[in-house]
C-alpha cells in the first residue's frame, strides 16, 4: 500500500479558503475527516480512529480535536498532529472540558472573523460563518493511490460474487440469511476491513424490494436472487450487485426482463465520459426501459459516486445536476422491481476517463 498525500488534500481546502475569504474550515463529517487525516482507516462501528473535528486554517498547520476516549489512537493514527483534546475527567488530561470550549479557545487563539463548516451549526458565536460541501467536491475525483485501493477492494468483490454465483445456482433449500453468511465468511478471509453495507440476498418475491432485510426464505429453482454486497480495504470500498437464478435456469419472463436491465446498464455506461452530466446517464438507461413498459418499475436513480464512502457525490439520478470528470469513480446499477414477483439489479463500478468509462468490477454478467 502506498501512501496519501496529506499535504496536498489540505493545500486544496486552503485555496478554496483564500479565494472565498474564509479564515478556516471546521470539519465534522468523519468520512471528510478521513479525507483530510485519516484514510486507511474504514468507517467502522465502533467509528475508525479519527478525530472529533478538523480544522484547516487558511494559514498554518491544521488543527485536530479529539475526546480522551480516543486520544491515544489519533495520536497513533492521524496525519494531524496537532491535537487539542477535550473531556470531563478531572484525572484525565485534556485541554478543555468540552468540545465547544475547545473549539472556542481555538478560535480566540488564533482570531479568526470567517469559518466555514460542514454538518455542525455555528459553535462560534460572533464569528461569521457559513455550512459548505466543499471537501465533498474534492473527494469526488481520486487520485491514483486511491484508484490503487478501490480496484483492490473491487478485486475482493470480484471474487466473492464468482462465489456467490455457485452458491446460489446450486442453492435450492439454502435460506437467504445462510446465503449472506457465507459469503460474508468468504470476503473476512481475504483480509477485508470490512464490508461496505449489510450484505443484500433477496430472492424471489423479496427480490422486488431494492433494499431487502435478508430473511429465513428459502432459494427456490427458477427464481431471481439480487446479491448486493461491497468491501472496504485500506479505508476504500467497493460496491457489485448481480442477479443469478437458483438452479441456473429461468423462465422466458426472467430472461426478458433480465436483458433489459442488462441493455439498460450498457447504454448509461455508454453515456459515460468527462463532462457528461449524471441525469443524462440516468436518462440513457430509463429511456430505453420506458419503451419495453418497464419504466414504472426502476424505482431508484442509476448509480452514486464510491470511496471513502458507499454513497458519495456525484449522483447519476434524474434530478442530479452533478457533471462527471475524468478520475470519478462511480457505480451504475439499473433495476426493475414487479411488486409481489421479484426484480433484478446489475450493478458494476465504473471509471471516468475522458472520452468513455472503464469497468472496474470484472464479475461475469450472462445470464447462464
Ligand atoms: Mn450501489
């Protein structure tokens, strides 16, 4: 594994800083705070070893808060030094009793008149200040040590869905949560974090849900199994979903259906490239699925940004004002959903270079 450029992420958020007169930033939002300082760690629950809040000052060295709780992992951690921790503990050391007075000694410190922040209100009175989604736009497009990391997650993934096919194609019997089960096992092996999301096995009927609490159903021959599943390896996740059929086999109602998706998912790829906006790469597949009737069943937009985390900017939806640049990573994931009967999803993570995309995800997408 290679290293993160620290120092240039934190030049990026001084020059937005310098060119709309702000005196600092104050980040909350831990994956942003994963961005600025602590990449190689994933989400986690318990939460990753990041800070509290970051700050980036417009001039000098950013500056880290931490509670005593996780004091020694930031400090073992985190690429910000800095450090001003705060908590209640009177044996404990710290250099203020709460967050706020923490950030409020910062801010006499250092006089700063203009902060932006992203999630939090306001914790400074009488400064000026405005919430922002700048550090979002930046991690929008990856640097090649994070494309590195992606495609190593993606790789895991890859893997566990040739797994997951031979599992239920020759799973008649098994329950959706036996199925969840070993492929969860299969992907701990190989050395994941974690995963990226509650693995997703919806079969038959309860394939018509796009997000489907797995269940004690059994996999029966001939039905649809949506398989939705992504891991996170050095602070990057991964992001594929495939539709197999139990038994290997389905009926010409399936196969109709599953082409289509399969056609829709080609023509936004298709769509894809620098400076192409995310509702015409939505639209490319949606329009293609009105003109077969199905557009009454893709109930969702086709696909999101991945990396730090599962869903970030950009969106591929019909309401998305986000262009695509060269170096964005994103899914596109088209799915019809009959209620009562079952739905498909075929999901692949997508590259963005300048003229077209590249797929990321190798897994095989026949339908036998
Ligand atoms: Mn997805």
């Amino acid at each position: 594994m290679g290293n993160i450029d620290y120092r240039r992420r934190w030049r990026a958020v001084k020059r937005f800083l310098s060119n709309n007169n702000y005196d600092a930033y104050l980040v909350s939002r831990p994956a942003n705070i994963r961005w600025l300082s602590d990449s190689n760690s994933a989400p986690g629950s318990p939460p990753s070893a990041s800070l509290a809040y970051a700050i980036i000052p417009k001039k000098g060295k950013p500056i880290g808060l931490s509670s005593t709780l996780e004091r020694e992992r930031v400090r073992k951690f985190n690429a910000i030094s800095n450090l001003k921790v705060f908590g209640p503990y009177e044996d404990v050391s710290r250099d203020a009793i709460s967050s706020d007075i923490a950030l409020k000694n910062l801010a006499k410190e250092n006089a700063w008149s203009s902060i932006c922040f992203d999630t939090l209100p306001a914790k400074f009175r009488g400064i000026k200040s405005k919430q922002v989604a700048e550090i979002e736009k930046l991690r929008m497009v990856k640097d090649q040590e994070e494309l590195k990391r992606i495609k190593r997650s993606i790789a895991i993934s890859d893997k566990a869905q040739r797994f997951t096919r031979h599992l239920v194609e020759c799973g008649e019997g098994l329950t959706e949560k036996e199925v969840a089960s070993e492929i969860d096992y299969f992907m701990r092996r190989k050395n994941i974090q974690e995963n990226s999301f509650g693995t997703i096995i919806a079969s038959g009927y309860n394939s018509a849900f796009p997000h489907h609490n797995n269940s004690n159903k059994r996999l029966k021959n001939g039905e649809p199994v949506i398989c939705d599943f992504g891991v996170f390896m050095n602070g990057y996740c991964s992001d594929i979903t495939r539709t197999y059929f139990v038994g290997g086999e389905t009926s010409d109602y399936w196969q109709k259906r599953y082409n289509a998706v399969l056609e829709a998912q080609q023509r936004s790829f298709n769509r894809v490239s620098n400076g192409q906006s995310g509702h015409d790469v939505d639209s490319a597949g949606r329009d293609y699925l009105r003109k077969l009737d199905f557009a009454k069943y893709f109930v969702h937009g086709t696909g999101h940004g991945f990396g730090l985390e599962i869903h970030e900017a950009p969106s591929m939806t019909f309401k998305s004002k986000d262009t695509l640049r060269t170096n964005m990573t994103i899914t596109i994931e088209p799915g019809i959903y009959i209620p009562k009967k079952g739905g498909i999803r075929i999901e692949d993570d997508v590259l963005v270079t300048k003229d077209h995309a590249t797929t990321l995800t190798k897994a095989a997408r026949n339908l036998f």
